[in-house]
C-alpha cells in the first residue's frame, strides 16, 4: 500500500516537472513577436540596399507621389519576409522544446506514418 503510494507521489512530480501547454505558449508568443521584429528589420535593411531609400510607411503607401509598383512591391517584400523569418524561428523555437523535453510541444502532432 505504501509503495504505490509512494509510486504515485514520484509519478506526480514527474509530470510537474515537465514543462507544459503554458511553457510552450509563452515559448511560442515570444518566438512570433521577435520574428515578426526581425522581419520587419531584414525587409528594411533589403528595401535600403535595393533602392537606397526608406521603405513606405504605411500612410505613404497611399499618397498618390508613391507609384502602385514601389507601394506593392514593399508589400510583397515585408509579407515574404514575415512569413519566411516567422517559419525559421519557429522550427528553431520547435526543435529546441524537442532537445530539451525529448517530446514534441503540446498540440503538435508528429509525422503521419508512410503506409
């Protein structure tokens, strides 16, 4: 009686010891807010060098002075880089929960067997 008290007990601390579904989340909050900041530095450093000039802010993209082409083409460039620095980061933020729990994150699913 007393063991399986006592293997209960070593059960429970195991499972506090391991990081949770909160742990990840915050993981996962901090990984997209520094993406979307390292974004938004790499899609302006790459507009510098191209052009030379300032990116359009987004009230300069609609004055009539800024051509369609340059308002779209900053688009494009800053969603690109968004969408390519947040995949990165978060296959780094992922990979790293991995190496230290051994597990994937909670809610995420592992590869589909090959039938």
């Amino acid at each position: 009686m007393a063991r399986s008290q006592a293997s209960k007990a070593k059960d429970k601390a195991k499972k506090k010891s391991k990081p949770g579904k909160a742990a990840w989340k915050l993981m996962d909050r901090v990984s997209t807010l520094l993406s979307a900041m390292a974004a938004a530095q790499a899609a302006s450093l790459v507009w510098r060098a191209a052009t030379g000039r300032k990116p359009p802010t987004v009230e300069e993209s609609h004055r009539p002075d800024i051509s369609t082409r340059e308002a779209v083409t900053w688009a494009v460039l800053a969603g690109a880089a968004a969408g390519l620095i947040k995949v990165v980061v978060h296959r780094q933020a992922v990979s790293y929960w991995v190496r230290s729990t051994g597990e994937l994150p909670p809610g995420m699913k592992g590869p589909k067997p090959k039938v």
